[in-house]
C-alpha cells in the first residue's frame, strides 16, 4: 500500500481549504452534480470494487458486494439529490422574545456547509461507509478527505482510482497507508472528523482531534443484544437473526452479538438456527455467498473465543450443514457457531465479536435480560422479537441503544430517513439522510431586525427609566409565582375579533392567580401574565392584543374592566 507522508496530508488539506473557501458556499446545482459524480465513480468501477473487496477477504460474497456497498452506497447518494433543495433551505424560526419580535422582526437558521471534512473509513465495508457519508457531506457542499482502512489495502486503492477519476483532489482526496498514516490524519485541522470502527480506536481519534478543537462524529459498535420474547415465532425470529449474524460472516458493527431466549425455549431456538443456516448455506466452504473473516489476525481472535468457552465447559454448538472439515483452508471461513448459557467472564461475553459466533444466554424474566443490557455499556443496536406490544413498550423504554430493529435485526440502518449513531461506548453523533446534512453543516442563526428601533421603543437601552424598572418588578412577581396554567388555544378564542380600538378597555387577568393590566385605547401598558411591554394604537386595524395572545403562555379570561373614574 502507498504511504502517505504527513506533508503530504498537509497539502492537500490546505489546497481543498483554500478552494473552499475561494469557491464561496456551492449552489444546489453544483451539489448535485458532485454527488451524481460520486455515483459514476461507482458505476464505472462497480467490478473492480467487487473484485478488489473479495480480494482482502480472500473471499466475499460478490452478491453481497452488490448490495451492500456498490448499491448500498448509490441509494444514499440519489436520496441526498433527491432532497438536497429542501435540506437546504433556510429554516424559520418564533422570532422573539417579545418586544424585539414586533414590526416585522425575522429569526432563521441557513445551513452552511463546514469546510473540509475528514472521514476515516473501516475495513468491514469499506465502499458502503466510505461512499454513504459522502451523501450527506456533498449535499452539505463541503470538500472531503478520505482515509481507508489498511486492512484492506486493494479496496482502498480501487477507491483512490475511482474517486481520482471523478474529483480533483481539492474536491475529494483518498489517503493511502497504514497506523502512522492514520495517526497523522486524525490530528489534522478538520472542520469535522467522521471515524468509523472500533472504540478503542475511536479514543485516540478523538484524542488527536481534540488538539484541534475538531468536532467528531463516531459511529463505533458494541454488543449489540437480541431479546426473544415468549411471543415470537421463533422459526422467523432465528431466520432474521442467523441472516443478520452471517452476513459478512458476522463482521458488521450491528450485528447481533448475543441473544436472550426465554429458559423453556432454548432447544427451540437452537434447532431452528439450525435449520435457517441449512436451508441459505447447505456447505460453508466452497460456497460463494459466504464471506471469509477478513485475515489471520481476526480469524485466530474468533476462534480462540470459541476454544476458551469449550475450554471451561460451555455448550458450544458448531452448525455445519455438510460435516465440512475447517481445519485445512487457506480462506479463514469459520462456521456459524452457538455458545450457550455461557459464564460472563469468558472474552466472548467481554469482547465485540465481530464474526460468526453467539453466545445464547436464558432468562426467566424479562426484566433479568434487561438488567444484563442496562448493566453493559450501551450497544450501538438492540433487537427485539415478539408480537406482544407491551412487552416490545417496556424493552424499548428501559433500555438505550443507538437505533432499534423490531422483529428483525440491523435493517434500521437501511433507513435512510432515520439517523444512524450510537450512544456512549457505541458513538456519538449520527448521520444518514437529512441528519448526515445537518452534521456535516453549521446551523448559522441568522435574526433580522426591524427598521424601528424597538429596543430603545420599549425601554431596553440606557438610560433606564421607570419603564422598565416597573417591567422588572412586575416579571419578578410573576416569576416568583406558580401554578400558572397553559392554554394557548382558549385564549384566542376568548380574544374578540376586530381590530384592537374594540378591544380598548379590556382588562387582561390571569387564573389562578391574581395579576391583571387594562388596555388603555391608545398607548403602553405593562401586563403581568407573560411579563411583557404591549403597544395598543386605537386606530390600528391590527389586533395587537391576539398578536400578545399567541406569545403568552398563560391561561387568561378576559373581563371588562371598569370605566375611568368609577
């Protein structure tokens, strides 16, 4: 693989800075042809892609290939054009607090892209989350560096072709190399920095990071667990879950880590898992469709799992359809492999698996097998099986994890309209669809004021007067209060129409509590419920009292209030 010097790195960044910032925010139209350029880049290189994947894994299932990270990438990039226009437009916002929202005062937020974003990709699927957050950095018009896993050398330098072949590298760059290559990309001076893998990783990453104030986002993994209620068809249940476990062989930061099966229905679930691993993969060795751990290194760490539970007298259930013999292959394949009721301590209960093992544990009840999950740290996923809604209600309310599949596993991460991140130990931050734009943009605020001068209007600058010292003393007593109810929509109603000289004369009281002010026909009054300066002009034929109706969070009743002088 090439290295890339530290230098190097710096020039590059500097150069897509330079541009950017040359370039000015991009229109909409230069986002989409950006990403549409990004989409080309898969099309034309789609075989080597798949070519060179299968390459670093010593095998992997082409057809996987095709959907997971040539197609699984393309469907985030049209989903950004397709909705890029609304994305990106400003997002108004209650211009306030009352008097600065008066005379047409304005409050919205624009989307503004960062900079240059740095994006450190794994090795598991190395198109699909090299080429996915590109969706949401592109629509955002940001500039990005990619740095791609060493694990997977061929893959990273298909990548480097293909994106060299669409993009000048002050638009889009990928950064060959190994650990020292990765060290000196993450303490560059990113305007953001995206890290995929795993989090014992992820703490240098950000450490690095943290020297330059950079913002991350990590999307890291954990033990992600399967709870099997007493209600789930469990020939469904284990045909999601082994599908969702041997996919890429098990090498998915989603993928479902181990599993809580009621204690009278464990011989179920094991026969079961049998047969779904039967009837999709009849032989494991020469089959195509089933992926090969990445290389020696991970294949003796998955494997020694598996020894050590035997090693202390664990249940270990090894499915192997056709009696194939694992010991002599040079492709590090590992057949799906059940670890049951295993004791805590073991490593495949410490450890991420990141392969075709699971451990089974029993329960009796359900609150123990959340206990077990809220006494871990939280998982970047959880899956629930069953059709009983309360008991769905009560999993989902008394645990976190970073997304939820209900009735099936990993496929909310497919859901382009739902944020993809974890939560503590499994990531912070997420991205996918309008969330991956916002991420990779700064929400500028943006308040316009009116030609007026309210502030100075309503007392607000110095000299202070009495004004708004009365002001003050009036919103102390008021906040001092309690017990204040809210009924935004009452209160209009209770409103008259027309214009506001109708209105002068009504006093304005508040419940429960006491606290009251008139409306003369023509000037400023001070009034209690929400603490705020009220202009009246007789002659307008502006209702300003419903203006100060929908601004008050108070339930108010309207009475007339006595005639001057009586």
């Amino acid at each position: 693989m090439n290295e890339t010097s530290n230098e190097e790195i710096q020039r590059i960044l500097e150069l897509q800075r330079t541009s950017y910032l040359a370039e000015g925010v991009v229109t909409n139209k230069v986002r989409h042809e950006r990403l549409e350029r990004a989409i080309q880049a898969l099309k034309a290189h789609e075989t080597r892609l798949v070519e060179a994947m299968k390459e670093d894994f010593g095998h992997r299932s082409e057809h996987q290939s095709l959907f997971t990270d040539i197609a699984g990438s393309i469907g985030p990039l049209r989903h950004a054009q397709k909705h890029l226009a609304k994305w990106n437009r400003p997002e108004k916002r209650k211009a306030g607090p009352f008097p600065l929202n008066l005379l047409g005062a304005k409050a919205r937020i624009d989307y503004q892209p960062l900079g240059v974003v740095g994006v450190i990709s794994p090795w598991n699927f190395p198109v699909n989350l090299t080429f996915t957050p590109l969706a949401g950095i592109l629509s955002a018009g940001n500039r990005c560096m990619i740095k791609p896993s060493e694990f997977t050398p061929a893959t990273s330098q298909a990548m480097a072709v293909a994106i060299g072949a669409e993009f000048d590298e002050s638009e889009i760059a990928v950064i060959t190399g190994g650990p020292q290559t990765g060290a000196d990309f993450a303490g560059k001076a990113f305007d953001h920095l995206l890290f995929t893998g795993a989090t014992s990783i992820a703490k240098h990453v950000m450490r690095a990071a943290s020297e330059n104030l950079v913002p991350v986002t990590l999307e890291l993994g954990g033990k992600s667990p399967v709870v099997i209620g007493r209600s789930a068809n469990m020939d469904k249940t284990a045909d999601a879950i082994m599908a969702g476990k041997m996919m890429n062989a098990g090498q998915i930061c989603l993928a479902p880590d181990y599993v809580f099966v009621p204690t009278e229905k464990m011989g179920d679930f094991v026969e079961s898992s049998k047969r779904s691993v039967e009837k999709m993969y009849p032989a494991l060795l020469d089959n195509a469709d089933y992926t090969s751990v990445v290389n020696e290194r991970h294949f003796e760490r998955i494997s020694a799992y598996v020894e050590e539970a035997r090693g202390q007298g664990a249940n270990v259930v090894e499915i192997n359809p056709a009696n194939e013999d694992f010991r002599q292959q040079e492709s590090h394949k590992i057949p799906p492999t059940l670890i049951l009721d295993p004791d805590d301590d073991l490593a495949v209960m410490q450890d991420e698996i990141f392969g075709p093992v699971m451990p089974v544990k029993p329960y009796d009840k359900l609150d123990d097998a959340v206990d077990y999950i809220n006494d871990k740290a939280r998982p970047l996923g959880l899956y629930y099986f069953g059709s009983d809604s309360h008991e769905q209600t009560h999993v989902l309310s008394h645990t976190t994890s970073g997304g939820v599949t209900v009735n099936d596993v990993v496929m909310h991460v497919a859901q382009e309209d739902l944020p993809f991140g974890g939560v503590g130990p499994s990531g912070m931050g997420a991205y996918h669809g309008v969330d991956g734009f916002k991420t990779f943009s700064h929400a500028k605020a943006v308040f316009t004021q009116t030609k007026f001068p309210v502030a100075e209007m309503a007392g607000l600058r110095p000299p202070y007067g009495e004004k708004l010292l009365k002001a003050v003393r009036q919103q102390m007593r008021y906040l001092l209060a309690s017990g204040i109810s809210v009924s935004p929509n009452s209160l209009r109603r209770s409103i008259p129409p027309g214009p506001a000289k109708k209105n002068a004369g009504t006093m304005i009281r508040s419940t429960p509590r006491e606290a009251s002010c008139s409306i003369p026909a023509a000037g400023s009054a001070i009034c209690a419920p929400n603490m705020t300066l009220i202009s009246i002009d007789a002659g307008s034929r502006s209702a300003s009292a419903a203006v100060w109706a929908r601004r008050t969070s108070s339930s108010l009743n309207l009475v007339k209030s006595p005639s001057p002088g009586k």
